[in-house]
C-alpha cells in the first residue's frame, strides 16, 4: 500500500538515462519504488498519462533569502517545479549579521516585513524551519557578508586579525550548515576583496567539504582574466568552484564564452573542479548602483549618496564612462543607456519611468543620460532595479549546452501580490525553467529533455554537495515534478514579468502535493538542507 502512486507517466530520473514508462510510488518523504506498471493500491493515484515525470529542479543560485520568510508559499518558484532553492549568492547571505551587515541588509527586509531577529546561521536557518516553506532551502555564506560584518564598507585590505575573524565566521557558518561562500566581486565591497582574501576563505570552506560559488569580477571585457581569477582561487584554495551566471555581456564580447570555456576545460585536466551554471535570458538584472566605480562606492550607501552630489565626482564618473574603463564593463561601457531598463520606483514623481531605459527617461527630461542615472540613485537613495540587456542567445545556447552548465535563475521567489507585486522584476524569477524546457529543448532542440532535466536536477545537486535529492530512485526524498511536454512554457516577460509558466501539472515537495493541477494547495512541506561538513 503506498501513499501516492504517480501511474502512466514517462519517467526521465535526472541521470541523464533515456525516460521509461514507470510508476513512481511514494511513501511518507520518500520515493518507496521508480517501477513497472503496476496496480498496486494507493492512498491516492496522481494520473500522469503523456506527462513527463522527474526529480524537483533545484535552482544552484537564487536571492531569496529574505523574500522566503515573507511569501513562504515561494510561488513563482514552485510553480516552476523548483522543489530546492540554494541562497545566500553573490557574496550577501542572510547570515552571519555581525557589525553592519544587519545595517546592509535592512532595507531588503523591510521591503519584505521581515524582523531581522537573527545573528548566526543557525537561528537564521531555524527561522526558515519554523515558518516552514513551500521548497527546501540551503544556503551560502556571502564573502561580502563577512567583510561588511568585520570590516566595514571601505575599500580597505583586511589585517591578519580581520581576515582570521572573516574565517572563523565562515567556518562557524558552516559548521551550522551553510554549504560554502559565495562572492559578489562586481559589488561593493566585495570588489575590494584581493585575489589572496578570497583564497584564504575559499581553503576554510573547503576544509569543511564546502564549495567556492562566484559573481566574478568581470563578465564583459575582462572575462577572461575573471575567470582565470576563478580557476586560481579553486587551485590555490584546494576548493571545486561555481561560476555563477557564466556570460560575456556587451556586443564586443560576444564570443568569449568560448574561450572561457576551454579555460575552464584545461582546468579540469588539470584537477580544478569547476564549472558554471547559466540562465535562459539575454539580459541581466541587478541594482543600477552596480554601473558606478568601485571609487564612487567605497564607505557605504551615505558615502555614495554625497558623491553622487559633488559635481566633481560627478563629472569623474561620467569620463570613464565616456572613456569605457568602468572595471564592471556594464552595458553603459559597452552597449549605451538605451539598454539599461529601471523599475522599482518609490518615489511619486518618478513612477512614471516605470519600464523606461534611462536613455528613453534622459530624453524625456531633456537631460544626460549618466546626470538622470545619478539623479535617480540619489532620489531612490540607491534603490533601484535596473535590466540590462546585453547578451548574445547564441552565447547563452552554447554555455547551456555545455555539459559542466546547470540552470540556474539568479532571481527570487516572488508572487504577483504581496510586496514583490509593486513592480517589474526579471522573468527569470517565474519562468527559468520551463522555459528551459519548452524553449531550447523542445523547440529549438539544443538538446534532449533527458538532458535538460539533468542540468536541473542531479547536476546541481552534485555541484552543491545534496546526497538524497535530484534523482527519482527508492529511498530518495519525494520531490517530484509531473510537466506536460506538449504545453509547458514559461509565460513572464519583461512588459509582464508577475506571470506563473503553464504546463507544470503537479509538484510534490518531501512527498507532499504542492502544485495540483497547476495549482497552489497551499502546502508548505519545505525542509531546511544543512551541510553536514567533512573534514580534510
């Protein structure tokens, strides 16, 4: 007798082996039998004839550290099928909140109505238990964390006495469960953080069987050397390593993926683990404060906010971006500020560029471009949503293709209500996966669907260093996923990104029904997933 018997599905397992017509038998939390069809009895049968059955995607490099404790039914996300979420990317995690790392994080969370009432990651972590969530959730610790936390937000070298207590952080992080440290090295201030400080911190995580994720340095004109950066602190840190959102942005660039990839390749010969994860969009999406200087950032929001102001700094800032030397090599070096789209306005006056790009906002104000950038950081005080549309699709085709690449969103789990509701955000957070799946497996035949479910599934899973999850095989947890081939799609565009995918039937999270009938049922059988360390 089984719980749930899922019957007359085609079962692809996450391996990569072709699918087969099987039943997936459920019992409790976990998947008690993958077999033939059978007639066994069951406290309930899901009917998945012509339906597609397959582990629950588990989404490598999210942000929704904070947006989970305040919509934990994670709606655009397990409607997805994402069952697994990891957080705590591009160097900022939730915890540890030492120093003014609580500070950095105050605005995020007021946002979301969230308290603050944690310091380590273990309270942070037993605060997600508690509320319990609609996925799993797992986490990084962020470099920039650490640095905020015992250094502050200047552009300083940390001494041994600071560096030693960035370490201990992390391994007291870890030995709570975080999975590793993650680096945000296009942002202040992680930005100021030298080669030899992301070493040292990469070798503590992997002494505790930790992994080393990465925003590299540069994903424009300076790519490569980013990458290579990536590869050294893997090498000199004994530490496998994840590039984050692996692309080359600006029209020059394009092409570079190649050569990135034969670097990482070589690398692999050579005894690095690395590899990359990549999302299915040919723009990124990340606060417009991102297209200063490193200069212009250094001490804090108050220090940026009084340079923004000083026509010195001012004028400073827009010769290097007339002279293409911002070391972000941003869309405004590369490609122009028609390609930089802005949401998230707060203020009255300024709602009213909503979805605008700062060229076509510029324009309408009969100012410069860069001024009205500055002007509007100065009146959203830095907080400010910005797209930017700088890829190539056939540069996304070929890192997705790779067989080292995962899918990843690098978005939130967000809703068309409730907070996240107030503005346009990046499809990536309600569409990355079926998209995935309809759009460059099904149509565009980049490759098979058995492929495709890997890269979402067992891969990032292995990346991550998760034991029981991202295959469909007895004894493993029961986070399942029923899609219907002929119909999934992703349905969220940059006009209208509050937009859920169709096709996904029926989601279970830990045995649970989740997604039934493509539909909430409110259920919220989430776990949080701990790292149990392992000593080298």
């Amino acid at each position: 007798m089984y719980d749930i018997l899922i019957k007359g599905g085609y079962v692809i397992d996450g391996t990569g082996a072709p699918r087969a017509r099987m039943d997936v038998a459920v019992n409790g939390s976990r998947i008690s039998g993958v077999i033939k069809e059978s007639d066994g009895k069951a406290t309930m049968r899901i009917d998945a004839t012509g339906m597609i059955v397959c582990p629950g995607f588990i989404d490598i490099h999210t942000h929704s550290d904070i947006s989970l404790l305040g919509l934990p039914l994670a709606e655009s996300k397990i409607r997805q099928g994402v069952t697994t979420e990891l957080v705590g990317n591009c160097g900022g995690s939730a915890a540890p909140l030492v120093g003014k790392a609580r500070e950095q994080l105050q605005d995020w969370a007021k946002l979301h109505c969230v308290d603050l009432n944690w310091t380590t990651m273990d309270e942070y972590l037993l605060r997600l238990a508690n509320l319990r969530t609609s996925v799993n959730v797992a986490s990084m610790v962020g470099a920039e964390t650490l640095r905020v936390g015992v250094m502050g937000f200047d552009d300083v070298d940390p001494t041994a006495r600071q560096l030693d207590d960035m370490k201990r952080l992390l391994a007291d992080a870890m030995l709570q469960g975080a999975y590793g440290i993650s680096t945000g090295l296009i942002y202040a201030p992680g930005c100021f953080a030298k080669t030899e400080e992301l070493i040292a911190l990469a070798s503590v995580a992997a002494s505790l069987g930790g992994f080393y994720s990465s925003h590299i340095r540069g994903e424009a004109r300076t790519v490569v050397d980013a990458v290579a950066e990536a590869i050294r602190i893997g090498r000199e840190g004994h530490c496998r390593v994840q590039i984050d959102h692996h692309k080359a942005c600006g029209k020059e660039n394009w092409g570079l993926v190649n050569q990135t990839i034969a670097m990482i390749e070589k690398a692999r010969t050579e005894g690095v683990d690395v590899a990359f994860d990549v999302y299915p969009y040919t723009a990124s999406a990340t606060s417009l404060e991102a297209v200063l200087s490193p200069w212009m950032r250094d001490g804090g929001k108050e220090a940026i906010l009084k340079r923004l102001q000083d026509p010195e700094f001012r004028n400073r800032q827009k010769e290097e971006f007339k002279n293409r030397f911002t070391p972000f090599e941003n869309t405004v070096a590369e490609d122009g500020w028609e390609n930089i789209v802005l949401n998230g306005m707060k203020q009255p006056q300024n709602k009213k560029f909503e979805g605008k790009s700062v060229m076509k906002i510029a324009q309408e104000l009969g100012k410069d471009p860069a001024d009205t950038a500055f002007d509007l950081l100065i009146e959203e005080k830095l907080d400010l949503f910005a797209i930017f549309h700088e890829m190539s699709e056939d540069d996304v085709m070929t890192v997705m293709k790779h067989p080292l690449s995962c899918i990843s969103s690098d978005g939130e789990s967000e809703a068309p209500y409730g907070p996240t509701s107030a503005a346009a955000t990046h499809p990536r957070s309600y569409g990355t996966f079926p998209r995935v799946l309809r759009r460059y497996s099904l149509d565009k035949g980049l490759f098979s669907l058995e492929e495709a479910v890997r890269k979402m599934t067992s891969l990032p899973a292995q990346r991550i260093g998760i034991k029981n999850r991202g295959v469909l095989a007895k004894g493993m947890a029961a986070d399942i996923v029923v899609f219907d081939p002929n119909t999934v799609a992703d349905q969220a565009t940059y006009e209208d990104s509050h937009r859920y995918p169709v096709g996904i039937k029926h989601v279970l999270v830990n045995g649970l029904i989740t997604i039934e009938d493509g539909e909430h049922t409110k259920e919220r059988a989430g776990q949080v997933l701990r790292h149990i360390p392992s000593v080298s």
